[in-house]
C-alpha cells in the first residue's frame, strides 16, 4: 500500500443540464481526519455521500473542499401571486374611483412587492437527480486527484525518509566501533582513572576503586542503545516499505530514536562518541520533521 503525503491540491470539473461546476480540494497537515465543506446554499444534500466518499480513500488530513455552481444559461420565469393579485383587485373594486381612477398598469403591478416574483424555473425530479449523481461523480474524480497527489508526494518522502534511517544506522554503527568502546581501551582509561586518583593519597583502597570504575563502565556501556537503535532502523524501514497510513507510528520510532541518542550522548565518556551523538540528535529531528507529513 503507497504512502501519502498529508498535502495536496485537486480540482475537478462537470456539468449536467443547465449547471457547469468545479470541485476543489485542498489537503493540509492534521492529527485526524478533517473535513470541511463549503456548499452553495440549497446543496448542502451532496454532502453525506461526499463525506463517506473521502473518508474511504483518506485517514488524515485537513481537507477543504469547495464547490462552484454556476449556470450556462440564464432563466427567469414570472411568477404571480394569485391570493396577493386578487385581494389587490378586490381592494381596488371596493375603493371604486374614491382614491385612484386610474387603472392598474404592468409597471405598477411590477413595482409592488410581493404580487410578481422573477425567479429560476424549478427543475424535474429527473434532472435534479442526474445533477447529483454526476456531482458526486465529479467528486470520486477530484478525491482520486487528490489521492495520487498524496502519493506522489509520498513516494518522495518514502526516499528522505529511507536515507535519514539509512544516516541513523550508520551513526549507530560509527558508537559501537568507535575505539573508545573497546574492552583495551575502556581498561586502559579505567586503570589510569584508578592510578591517578591513588596518586593524590594512600588511604584509599584500590580493590575498592577498581570495583567502584567497573561499575561505573557497566553503566556507561552503549551496548543496549545501540541494539535498540539497530531494531529501530529495522522497524522503520519495514514499515516505509509496507506503506499505508503509517504517520503515528513513525512518529513514536521518531520519539524511540531520540530517547536512544540522548542517552549515548549523556553516557558517552569519549568526545567521538558524543559528536556521533550530536549528529544522531540532528538526523533524527530532521526525520521527524518529514515524518510529520505523512498520513
């Protein structure tokens, strides 16, 4: 299953009858899926199917979607208000000559509100329904726009993301064969760690002190981070190549990597060591940076 990219842009076109529209969608970072609807008034009914529709094809993500209605043709039919017409003609029986001899003219009647309204036609039932069934098509078009944007973007990702894990496991791999980890090495510094500290008095005891430094080199041995950290590299990239709304859970490995470095780096007894640290830090804010893009 591909990735996808929380971004993207579609738009989608259609007409039935008399009506031409266009379907835009807009794709933006989120925690969950969001969708927001903007409808001309008086088609608010396309929205239920359209919701569904989305929310087949997208787990996250804020989505904006508008639709613009418009008419390819102007229509106007009169429309008089008979009970208004007739009480009005009534009004004007009984009143007789007393307050207006004149007839009632066209332009008079125009001029009085609520007697004659211009508005649209009313559709048949017939093309009411093949109106929506092409909108809701129109749309499907525009959410399958939109979907392989989101995967076009993601397959892109995919790639930065697999080389940040790829820096990771080299770093990884730059702490467990930096000489400063090798038993020699580790006894060496230990050793002159004891002698000079035995140097400054003879009331020490140095079974003691040498117990005392091998505790202190359990502690400071790398050994399990950097299991941990190899596991998570094999994590992630199982999990980039699987695809699918994979965001949440790269997000956590993201949080893993950085608990790991920051405890080689506050562990670490050797300078090499705690740069390779530092630029593990950097690697993996940049990856987590990415990670927050995608679905």
């Amino acid at each position: 299953m591909a990735l996808q990219s929380m971004t993207g842009f579609a738009r989608s076109e259609g007409e039935s009858g008399r009506f031409r529209w266009v379907w835009e969608l807009r794709s933006v970072n989120g925690k969950g899926l969001d969708l927001r609807f903007r409808l001309p008034q008086g088609l608010e009914a396309p929205e239920a199917d359209c919701r569904a529709t989305a929310g087949a094809v997208f787990t996250r993500g804020n989505v904006q979607i508008a639709l613009n209605l418009s008419t390819l043709d102007e229509r106007l039919e009169a429309v008089i208000n008979e009970e208004a017409l007739a009480a009005l003609l009534a009004l004007k029986t009984r009143l007789g000559d007393a307050i207006d001899p004149a007839p009632l003219t066209l332009s008079a009647l125009l001029g009085m509100r609520g007697i004659i309204d211009f508005r649209e036609p009313a559709e048949a039932p017939e093309a009411v329904e093949a109106r929506a069934a092409a909108l809701l098509a129109s749309f499907r078009d525009a959410v399958e726009a939109l979907r392989m944007m989101r995967e076009h973007e993601g397959a892109a990702l995919a790639d930065v993301l697999l080389g940040h894990v790829a820096k990771i496991e080299d770093l990884a791999l730059k702490v467990e064969a930096d000489p400063s980890r090798q038993p020699t090495e580790i006894a060496r510094r230990l050793q002159a760690q004891v002698e000079a500290l035995l140097s400054t008095t003879q009331s020490l005891d140095r079974d003691r002190l040498h117990a005392e430094a091998a505790l202190i080199a359990t502690k400071a041995d790398l050994r399990e981070e950097i299991d941990r950290l190899k596991a998570h590299v094999i994590a992630a990239r199982e999990l980039i190549t699987e695809g699918g709304p994979i965001g949440r859970k790269l997000d956590f490995l993201a949080q893993e990597f950085n608990r790991e470095s920051n405890t080689i780096c506050s562990k670490s007894n050797a300078a090499s060591v705690t740069a390779h640290g530092l630029e593990l830090k950097v690697v993996i804010d940049q990856f987590r940076e990415q990670v927050q893009n995608l679905e």
